[in-house]
C-alpha cells in the first residue's frame, strides 16, 4: 500500500480508498452485488486482474470478506455507503455535467435503473417493460418488476410486454441522474413510451431515479 507519511485520518483514508476502481467496488457491493463475475459487469472497463488485485487489497484492509462464492462488506465497509453518498453528493452539486458519449453504457444503465423502483407503485401483478437504445449502439432489455424484485433480462423473458419504451442511451441517463424530467424528453422525443393508456400513465410512479437527481436538478442553472 502507498502511503502519504502522514499521521492523518483522511490521508488514511485516501491510502484505502485512492486506488483507481475501489471506491466503485464499494458502490457496487453497497448494492448487493457479491460476485466476482457480477462485479466485472457492473463495472465496464475493469480488467479481472486488477479487479482481484482490488478485492485482495479491500479484505486486506478489513473493508470485505470473502466467502466461499462471494464477497460481503464487513461493518467497516458498510459505513462507507454514506460516505459515498456524500461524495456523490457534492460531485453532483460542483463537478458533473452532461454526459461524455464515452460514459454512455446502456447496459450500466438499465442496471441502475432496476435498482431505483417505486414497488409501493406498481400495479398487484407482474410488469413487463421493454427498453429499445437506438444509440449510440442499438440494445434491447426487458424490466420485469414486481413488488419483490426487478430483473433485467437480456433476452425476451417469454412474458407479455406492457409498456414499449424507445429511448436515446443520453437522454435516459439525464433522465435517471435529474438533468431531464421524463416528460420533458417525451415531449422532445428523446423517449418514447407506448402502451395501454392507462400503464403509460402510470409508468413515471414505477422509477425513483438516482438517489443524487434531486441535488443535480438543484445544481441546474435558473
């Protein structure tokens, strides 16, 4: 482990956690991710050595533990969530803008927004919704919700479709990080939903967006 020299918690702080990937790992396994492959994929870009490079660094230092199939955070672990909060937080406040086309992963997407769903919203049986990206790379998903879980699958589930939402990959993210309401974006195009009336009615009560929309719509311009 590299070391600052300094008797600091914060330095401290930044030893554990400064490495590229590992605060990301904590923000995946904050959400019940707990496996080596799931985690690759939650995490585009990270090659499988660093990221067992990163799991070794993280049960080192007393952050997770491995089980026999998976990881879990250790207490220590699980205080970070609001420490990363926190830092989202204030990056969203002071330092994010529009989406780079680059950061644009329809894949990534549609797993966060499984991860925001209004179940006290949803209709008594199950929901099918299929998602259509027509860029910046064309990708279909289907959201199958009910009030224990939302899953999303990247093959027909062989369920009824209620809703068909066709969606630019940028204007969703905008959309799930607060810098675009959903209508808004219907208005303009960018998303369309198509359904019976009354589930496309209902369909903006099913999706809380992300935790840190709220405080970057505060940070739009007047």
């Amino acid at each position: 482990m590299r070391t600052y020299g300094q008797y600091c918690p914060v330095a401290r702080a930044a030893e554990i956690l400064g490495d590229r990937w590992t605060v990301l790992i904590i923000r995946e396994m904050s959400f019940g991710v707990d496996r080596f492959n799931e985690l690759q994929r939650c995490l585009p870009g990270i090659s499988r050595s660093v990221l067992a490079q990163r799991l070794k660094h993280l049960e080192r230092v007393g952050l997770i533990e491995r089980g026999e199939t998976d990881y879990q955070l250790t207490g220590a672990g699980r205080d970070l969530k609001p420490v990363l909060q926190a830092l989202g937080h204030w990056a969203a406040s002071w330092a994010f803008g529009d989406p780079d086309p680059r950061e644009l992963d329809p894949d990534l997407l549609m797993r966060w927004i499984s991860r925001h769903i209004a179940t006290d919203a949803l209709p008594e049986r199950r929901v099918v919704v299929q998602f259509d990206f027509a860029k910046p790379r064309r990708r279909r998903f289907w959201l199958v919700l009910d009030h224990a879980e939302a899953s999303v699958c990247l093959h027909d589930p062989g369920f009824d479709t209620d809703i068909f939402v066709v969606a630019d990959t940028a204007a969703l993210y905008r959309v799930y990080l607060g810098r675009l309401s959903l209508s808004a974006a219907m208005r303009e195009g960018s998303v369309a939903v198509t359904g019976p009336s009354t589930m496309v009615r209902a369909f903006p009560r099913w999706f809380t967006w992300s935790d840190f929309a709220p405080t970057v719509r505060a940070a739009l311009p007047a």
